[in-house]
C-alpha cells in the first residue's frame, strides 16, 4: 500500500503540479486539498494542447471528428471511474452549479403538494437549491437534523422524517467542513423503502477525490463532481443522472436530442483532462495492486488512497514520532470527535483562545497552507450550532506525507504551548 511505500509516494508526488511549492509563496506545505486539490501535470499540458485548437465537435473535417471522440472516450472513462452501466453523464459549469439544475429539474417535474427531504449538514449547493425551489414549486422542505457531536446524518435520521410523497432527496456524501462521509447506500435504501420513485440528488464534490465511486450501488438519480478538487482544473463541473432523471423535462434547445441535457460548446479540453485523472488513478491502482482490469485497478486506487489518507489524519490526530496530535494539546477540540472512524482526509479543530484565522497565518508564515471556516453561509450549518465562530480546516490528499503532518504538528505545539 502507499503508506509502506516510500518511492511510490516520490513517484505520486512527481505527478502533480506544485506539490512542495507555491510560485507565490515558494516552499509550502499544501493542506488545503478541500479547498481545491493539487493538479496532474498531464492535466496542466493536455489543457494547455486543447486550449490552442480552434475546432468545434459536429463539423466536416478531422479535428471535429478527433474532439468528438475525446468527448466519447472522457464519457466512457468517466462510466469505468464511477462504476456507472446506465445513465449519462454530462457537463457544465460548476458542480455546484449542476447540482441546482439537477435538483431545480426534479422539483419541476414533482407532483405539487409533494416534498423534498434534505439534511442540515450540507452544503448550501444542495441546500440552497432544495429550500428555494421547493418554494418555486409549491413543494414543502423537509429538513433532517444532523448529530452535531458526530457531524453526520444517518440513514435511521431520514428514515424518521420520511413519507411516501417525498418526491426529491438530496444528500451530501462527505462534508467540507468536517470531513465526515454519509453512508450513501443506506440513506438512499432508507429513502426507496418509504418513496421507491423520490429522485434522488447528491452532492459528492467533497467525496471524489478520497475513494472509490460505486454509482451502480448507490441506487441515486444524480450525482455531482467538482473536477478541480479531483485532480484536474478550474472551469467545469461533471453531473451524472439516472435514466429516470434523463428522461424528465429540463432545459434544451428547441429541436435538440431529448436526452441532452448540455447546454452549448464545451471546452474538449475538459473532457481531455477528466481522461488524465482516471488514466491516473488507473496507474495508481496497478501500483498498488496486481489487477490488470481497468475497473479493478481503478477501485485498488480508491482502497490505497482511503486506507492512506486514514494514516495521515491519524497521524495528525495522534502524533506522529515524538510529536504530540491534536488530541493530546491542551486547549485543542476536533470536530466531529477524534476517533470517527467516517472521517476521509480532513481534520477541522479549534484552539481555546487563539482565533482560527491567527492560526491559519501562523502555520502559513511557517510554510503550512491551510484554511480557516467561518460560521457563515458555506459553514454555519455545521459550526453555529456548536457555538464556534470558526474552526481551521487541515485537509489533505494521498501525495501528503506524514513528514508534513511533522511539520503542522511542530507549528501547532508551538501556538497552543
């Protein structure tokens, strides 16, 4: 595995752009994954190709027809990535931007009266959209408390609050703030027993880059990727959406294919690039691994990439050589507890007495990149109700060391003492 692997972690840290330095700062220490992760180097020059090519897919001529099979071929991979054998995928703006029209389609199409169910722990992507459009179209919102101690929503939570005209879910699948993943396939069972044709919408942007995707499991009707925090760039999001969800009215152009559901040209590169990040996990899954199926290799990855990052939070939590974790200084308190086995990659506490943006700019003038949350419209759902003005967030991703962890838990020895 990675963590007993000292040249394959040099080999996945090689692969990625600005790894050990910021060309702002200089030498850093990136713990702000969540925020946006580090970026392939075969993502950076396939971008930079495709930015120069003028061509548009749908033309008469051997550039449009090459786009055109780029764009298969990312749709295809991306099918292989997120073990999907139906439904489509399609592309967009944002992730978040998709995740309104996914869930602003459904609630259109829903019968009037009817309900959507979401839980207080999301993001306001899914929430906002839930709350506003419900609205819109005459639906009741239905909310499900998250346990705030644990900073998660179970599938027994929405199971209380469910009734059989609950016609649109959403679920977050891992928090941005604590870091903490929701068990998809049991809330989405425990949503069908109760509402077996409720459409279905989560927001797995947080989750994407710390395992395995298993569509097919999940029995959902739509789910969201950010690709700049899975390893690519800026400028995009990905939707996936069920037949079910294919089918239902939504925005297109008059005379268009009826299960298109894009919206103008879209940039090949992208597609391109999202092809460089699943031939990368490819990679990783034969290093890890003896598979030589694709799809085999793939998941290997998600495993490597869930049981090391495991070992890196672990680390910051429990100490890591003769330096102490996060759970042995005084004054410190971790959100979401110290010993949750859900958490994936990413550790948010606070320090008593020491405001969390005073941290964040001691560990930055010390070289550690990290990110302070705040109680407001992205976090107070998760912070106000544990009466925290902010917390800071250490997040990490599977070319993080345990030598950098070192280096944050020497930072933080030296604040808290």
């Amino acid at each position: 595995m990675i963590q007993d692997n000292p040249s394959l972690i040099e080999a996945i840290r090689g692969r990625f752009a600005h790894v050990d330095s910021c060309p702002f700062q200089g030498p850093r220490v990136f713990f702000e994954n969540a925020g946006g992760a580090l970026t392939l180097k075969s993502v950076v020059d396939t971008s930079a190709k495709y930015a120069a090519i003028p061509d548009n897919q749908g033309r008469d001529n051997p550039a449009a027809e090459a786009l055109s099979a780029v764009t298969q071929k990312a749709k295809d991979d991306l099918a292989v990535f997120a073990n999907a054998s139906t439904g489509q995928f399609f592309f967009g703006e944002t992730g978040t931007e998709l995740l309104f029209r996914m869930i602003r389609n459904a609630c259109l199409e829903a019968p009037k009266g009817s309900k959507v169910i979401a839980s207080s722990i999301e993001h306001p992507a899914t929430r906002s959209a839930a709350s506003q459009w419900a609205e819109a179209t005459g639906m009741n919102y239905v909310n499900v408390p998250h346990d705030i101690v644990n900073g998660k929503v179970t599938a027994e939570d929405y199971a209380a609050l469910m009734t059989p005209d609950v016609a649109v879910a959403t679920i977050l699948h891992a928090s941005p703030v604590t870091g903490i993943g929701m068990d998809v396939v049991a809330i989405s069972k425990a949503i069908r027993s109760i509402s077996p044709e409720c459409l279905i919408i989560v927001d797995g942007i947080q989750h994407a880059a710390h395992g395995q995707l298993d569509l097919d499991a999940y029995d959902v009707d739509g789910y969201a990727i950010s690709p700049y925090k899975t390893f690519s760039r800026h400028g995009y999001g990905i939707a996936w959406i069920s037949d079910r969800l294919s089918d239902k009215r939504h925005e297109s152009l008059d005379g268009a294919p009826a299960k298109d559901w894009e919206l103008g040209t879209r940039d090949p590169g992208a597609f391109a690039a999202v092809s460089d990040v699943i031939a990368y996990f490819e990679w990783l899954g034969g290093e890890v691994s003896n598979e030589t199926d694709r799809a085999k290799r793939i998941a290997a990855a998600g495993r490597a990439i869930h049981e090391y990052e495991y070992e890196l939070t672990n680390a910051l939590i429990n100490g890591t050589g003769n330096l102490p974790g996060l759970r042995d200084m005084d004054g410190v308190t971790i959100l979401s507890g110290p010993d949750n086995p859900a958490r994936e990659g990413l550790v948010s506490f606070v320090i008593n007495g020491v405001s969390s943006p005073k941290v964040v700019t001691t560990l930055k003038n010390h070289g550690i990149r990290t990110h302070s949350r705040k109680a407001d419209r992205y976090s107070g759902n998760v912070l106000a109700p544990l009466d925290l003005p902010d917390c800071v967030r250490i997040s990490m991703c599977h070319y993080n060391t345990k030598q950098e962890v070192a280096q944050a838990l020497a930072v933080l020895k030296e604040i808290v003492s």
